[in-house]
C-alpha cells in the first residue's frame, strides 16, 4: 500500500512581485532563483490579459512556451494569425514575434515557460 503526500510536504514555489506589463496585462515571474536548487535551467510565469486588452509584441532570443489555462484569444506569431483557448500549447521559435489579443470576454491566464 503506498503512503500519500499532501501537498505540504511538497517544496512550494512563489512568485516575484506583480508586473503591470501593459495597460490590462498583468505578469507573476516564479521565483525559481530562490525556490529551487540548483536553480533550472528555464524560467517560468504566469501572465494576465484582460477582456479586450493585448500583450504587448515581442521578440526576443530565448524559446519560448505558452500554455493557456483560462480565456481564448488571437496570437500574432511570426506575421500570422490563429485563434488560442483554454488548454492550447504553443511554441515560439526564438527571435520571432508574439503577441496575443483577448477578444474574450473572460480574462486569459496563460502560463509562459522560456529557455536559452
């Protein structure tokens, strides 16, 4: 018979102080420098985009992951368009654009994981 684990006995991860990223974007960056050691070799956040607001475009030299936990969306990758929900991954190449719009009527939540 195996034994459960509460999570309590699990390590917890916080998360950095709120970023306002843009007007209705909100970013939470996991504290993974403090929280885990050695520390990984990827970071990690959670970010909000209000009913009609969008992130701002990015483009950047690290890989990036989106997961989407709540809301739907349009993503500009890369000078194309495609509709994002609720539990889409997608993946953006570095150096290519990004950026999302929630034409929703629900805020978004969306999980970023980024690597060299």
């Amino acid at each position: 018979m195996s034994e459960k684990t509460s999570l309590e006995n699990l390590p917890r991860l916080f998360f950095l102080p709120t970023q306002h990223f843009a007007f209705g974007v909100e970013v939470d960056e996991i504290d993974l420098a403090s929280s885990v050691s050695p520390r990984p070799c990827f970071q990690a956040s959670r970010f909000t985009v209000a009913p009609g607001c969008s992130s701002p475009s990015e483009s950047h030299h690290v890989h990036e992951m989106w997961i989407v936990a709540q809301g739907k969306g349009q993503l500009h990758y890369d000078h194309r368009e495609m509709q994002i929900h609720q539990d889409d991954f997608v993946y953006f190449e570095p150096h290519k654009s990004h950026q999302v719009i929630n034409d929703g009527s629900t805020t978004m939540v969306i999980f970023s994981i980024w690597w060299e």
